[in-house]
C-alpha cells in the first residue's frame, strides 16, 4: 500500500500536487456553490479567483525582474490558490481591492521578509494578515476562511493528507490538529457543548486541516528537524486557540501561522545558500556525482539532503528537486570545502537533469533548504544494518565517510540491492568506515532471504534509503526479519 500511494503522488512534483489538490477543492467550492450547499456567491469565488492571481503573479513577475532573479511562477500560483481560500469572496471593488492587496503582499512577502535569500514567513498568511492589518483602518476585513465549512472539509481533508503524507509531515499536522481541538474543545465542552461535538465543530467549523495540510506543511518556513517541527507545530496550535486582542492586532488563523513561522527561524536560521558547480564525476555507467564549492560554509549533519533550485524550462515536476549529500560534513567544514551529490543518469530523465548535466564548471546554482532526520543514533555501540538501493547508497557515503574522518569505528552491515550485479556505489567510503558489504538482489527483500545475508538482523538498528518501492518493501522485510527500529529515507520534493 506503502508503495501504491508513493507511486500515485510521486508522479509529479510536491508543487504540481499542491496546485491540483487545491484546484480541486476550489472546483467543488463553486460546484456546491451553484448548488447553494455553501454560502459564498459562485461568481464571487470565480471573481476573486481571477484577481489573486493576476496580482499574485503580476507581482511576483516584478519582484523578481528587480531582485534579478527566475520567478518561481508555479509557487506563486500555489500562494493565489491558497489566498483566494482565505479572503472573502466578492465582487465589489473594496473587496477586490482587499483580496488583490493581500496577493501583492504574500508575493512580496518572498522578497522582502528574507534572511540570507531565504523567505521566512508563509507568503499566503503574511499576505492576509498585513492586508488586514492596513484594512482595519478603513473596515475592511480581509482574513475569512470561507473554505472552513463542512460540506468542503472532505475534499480538503483528503488534499491535506496527500500533502502531509507525501513530504512525511503527518505527524507534524497531527500536532497542530490535536493540539488545537484539545485547547478549543476545552473551552467549547466548558460552555456546555458534549465533548464529541465540540470536536465535530472544531474540525468543521475552523480551518485546522486547511491550515495544517496546506500551509503549516510549507518546507520553505519549516524547520529542518523533526522536533523543531513540533514545536512549530505546538505554538502554532497555541497562537491559533487562544483568543488575544490588541488594537489591529486579534487571533486569527493567519498571524497563528506567522508566530509559528517566527519560532521555526529562531530555533533554526537556515539561510540561502550558491553553490558553484567544481566537477562532474562518473560513480558507474549508470550514476554521477557532482561536487560543488557553496558560497559560504554549508551547516548539514551526515545523511541529511539538500533541495537545489534550478531554473530551465521544466517538465511536469518543477525546478527543484532534493538529493541526499554524499559527502561528510567534516569535508565541508574544510578549508578546501566540498559539497557531493550523487544521482542517476539514466536516458530520457527528468529536465532537471538534463539541465544539471549540461552546465558548465563555476555555474551557480540554489541550496533552497537543507534538512532530514535520517542520522545514526548518537550511541556507537549500538549496531546499524544499513539497507542501500541503488543512489540511496549517498546519505550512507556521507555517514560513513563522517565516520571515517572522526575515527570512529562501528559495528555496520551494508546491504547494497541493486539491479546491476557487482554495483556498489561509493565502496570505497563504506570500506573505509570498516563496513561490511553484502550484495542483494531486489527478490531477496524478504525476512528468510535477509536473515540468510545478516545472521543477526534483530540485534541491528535498521536504516533504509532509495526509491519508495524499494523502501517500502525493505522497511517490511526487516521488520518481519526482526528489527524492531527501522528508519526511512524519502525525498519527497516540493
């Protein structure tokens, strides 16, 4: 099942996903609207709509023709979709003006709220809030989340489960939404309302699934770890459920998003990072790596990935794409610092790798984010039954290689699967770091076969890297094979 869903929603980019599952729901919002199942005019939705994002994007042209840069037009359109839910919908020229003012500022908002190229704020959420804010001097209300509404909150609850389980959020949702129904539901079953029903209003009647599926989940304002993100996740919650006033400034569900995209940044100051393309190297007939010297000291732990932005006339997945670093951080830190990537090469790939395989040495390409939780338990002693398909063998070169340039010494078994017999990308890292490598098949990602490779595989803490199918079917053998703790890499993109 693991395996289907990933194959499903890993046929187009994490941007491409986001645009048609918010599409969809609009498209039902107008539908229910015709049919007077909602209250918003239909026309008004369609109207609104149409001024977003012309202003959304017009903006966004501008701002980025000025800073010099490639305007990322498929984020922008996302940034209109999820902006046209929120602002009331209408067809008078005040309320234009209002839904037309809060697009120019979340596409601003890219520009100008930035730390080291970097946007700090959810585009959307600033964009409302900072409209609402000049609007309140002239009564002119701007946030209103039209799209919290039972009737719509299927349609938006199954968008939001595809995008938080496709860039492996859920846990990170399921904060925000229970924590908030726990604070609301409290103040709601206080006043009399049952507690089943005060959780039915909650996730009826305000917009946490929206909230935490479309716009908590945002990579670019989440940050890297894990437990960061719970935090964020937690004070958002909080900012969200419990009322506050002062002047302009109110609760609402779009400066809950700000605080909690203020906490992510101070708990993290991740910035902007160029990396100058040094050389390409072949690792195999069927894979390359590709080192790059960043512009400034690239701060990254072993097995993490990075996210590169490269603008070229994109096919269906978008300008961006994650990979693993397959170099130690301890080489980065060098004088002589180094960035590796490692991918595969096959014919007829992506546009993105037509692009990056034809740029020249010394080109400058963007480190959108560095991130990832897929790191080896701090405690030496503990023993790693490392399972590699294919490239997933890179966040394995960086760790090993980490290990060897500490000196430190573990008990590891490599378990490369590859469909290329005798293909053991970066072995000379795993030999180094003292690793023992075991060559599979894909057919032998079965308990008995594993148990037949690795003697001991329940006294190993499992880790998993390479295509979601492979990922899928390891994370399963070893489980059934024993291992009680298995941790999977995925890049979801976005």
């Amino acid at each position: 099942m693991r395996a289907r869903i990933d194959a499903l929603t890993g046929r187009v980019s994490m941007y491409r996903l986001a645009t048609i599952t918010l599409a969809i729901v609009l498209a039902q919002a107008v539908l229910f609207a015709f049919l007077d199942v909602i209250g918003p005019d239909p026309y008004a939705i369609l109207g609104t709509l149409g001024v977003v994002i012309v202003a959304t994007l017009g903006a966004n042209e501008i701002a980025a023709r000025l800073a010099r840069v490639v305007p990322h037009r498929e984020s922008s359109v996302i940034t209109a979709l999820i902006v046209t839910c929120i602002v009331q919908p209408s067809l008078t020229t005040p309320g234009l003006l209002a839904a037309a003012g809060a697009g120019v500022l979340a596409a601003l908002s890219k520009y100008l709220v930035v730390w080291r190229g970097r946007h700090l704020l959810n585009p959307a959420a600033t964009g409302v809030w900072v409209a609402g804010l000049i609007g309140y001097g002239f009564g002119q209300g701007v946030g209103f989340w039209w799209v919290a509404t039972p009737a719509l909150l299927p349609a938006v609850a199954v968008g939001a489960l595809l995008l938080l389980d496709r860039t492996r959020r859920l846990d990170v949702g399921l904060v925000f939404v229970l924590l908030t129904i726990v604070i609301i539901g409290a103040r709601l079953v206080a006043t009399g309302t049952a507690p089943l029903g005060a959780v039915t209003t909650v996730l009826q009647l305000f917009p946490v699934v929206f909230l935490a599926g479309f716009m908590l989940s945002e990579p670019l304002t989440l940050p890297p770890r894990r437990w960061q993100q719970w935090l964020t996740a937690a004070v958002t919650a909080v900012a969200f459920s419990i009322p506050f006033g002062f002047g302009p400034i109110y609760t609402s569900p779009e400066l809950a998003l700000v605080i909690g995209n203020i906490v992510a940044f101070a708990v993290s100051r991740r910035g902007g990072v160029a990396l100058r393309l040094v050389e390409r190297t072949p690792l195999s007939d069927h894979a390359t790596e590709y080192r790059f010297e960043p512009s400034r000291r690239l701060a990254f732990e072993a097995g993490q990935y990075l996210e590169l932005h490269l603008p070229h006339r994109a096919d269906i997945r978008g300008t961006r794409r994650t990979f693993s670093i397959a170099s130690a951080p301890e080489l980065a830190a060098a004088e002589q610092s180094r960035v590796a990537i490692g991918l595969r090469t096959p014919e007829g790939g992506s546009s993105f790798k037509a692009a990056l395989a034809q740029l020249e040495p010394g080109t400058r390409i963007a480190v959108t984010q560095v991130a990832g939780d897929f790191l080896l338990p701090r405690d030496p002693a503990v023993p790693l039954l490392m399972v590699a398909g294919g490239i997933g063998m890179t966040p394995f070169a960086s760790q090993l290689a980490s290990l060897a340039a500490r000196g430190e010494q573990r008990d590891i078994v490599l378990l490369v699967v590859s469909s290329n017999p005798g293909e053991v990308l970066y072995r000379e890292a795993a030999e180094a770091a003292g690793a023992r490598i075991v060559e599979a098949s894909p057919d032998q990602l079965t308990p008995d076969a594993l148990r037949a490779l690795v003697p001991d595989p329940a006294a190993r803490r499992g880790f998993v890297s390479g295509a979601p199918s492979l990922v899928a079917a390891a994370r399963t053998a070893l489980r059934r094979a024993g291992v009680r703790r298995v941790h999977t890499d995925y890049f979801a993109g976005y």
